[in-house]
C-alpha cells in the first residue's frame, strides 16, 4: 500500500513527524494521524510529504494497489 511506502521512506530518511509539519504548516498532530491512517490528506500534500523526505510520488505509487479511478462512460 502507498501509505506503507511513505512510512519507509520516513524511516529510511529519519525525516521527524515534526519537520513535515513545521515545513506543510500543519500541526505535528495532524501529521502523525496521517501515518497512523487516521485521517486523509489530498494527493498535493501527499506529494508535499514525499518531496520532503526526498522522494517522488512515482517512487510512491510504483507497484503499489493504487488505481485512478476511471470515469464511467454513459452507453
């Protein structure tokens, strides 16, 4: 899963709960719900996240189960 990726890359990064949310503007709290799957964030500060700790989204959602919707087409 993709939220799993980001986890790793924290780790693998050493990157704090407190420097993302000192960089995004949020609440250190609010960033720890992230990692923890308690709340969502929209795909700009997942991006926001990544690029923080060094990564890219495609490092991300490479081979992972995350699938763009397809809209569905009127017959």
């Amino acid at each position: 899963m993709w939220l799993e990726k980001i986890i790793e890359l924290k780790k693998q990064t050493g990157t704090t709960t407190k420097y993302i949310a000192d960089h995004m503007g949020r609440s250190e709290r609010t960033v720890r719900r992230f990692f923890n799957g308690e709340t969502d964030f929209g795909i700009d500060d997942v991006r926001e996240i990544v690029l923080l700790m060094g990564g890219s989204l495609d490092d991300i959602l490479e081979e992972s189960d995350f699938k763009m919707p397809t809209p569905e087409v009127e017959a």
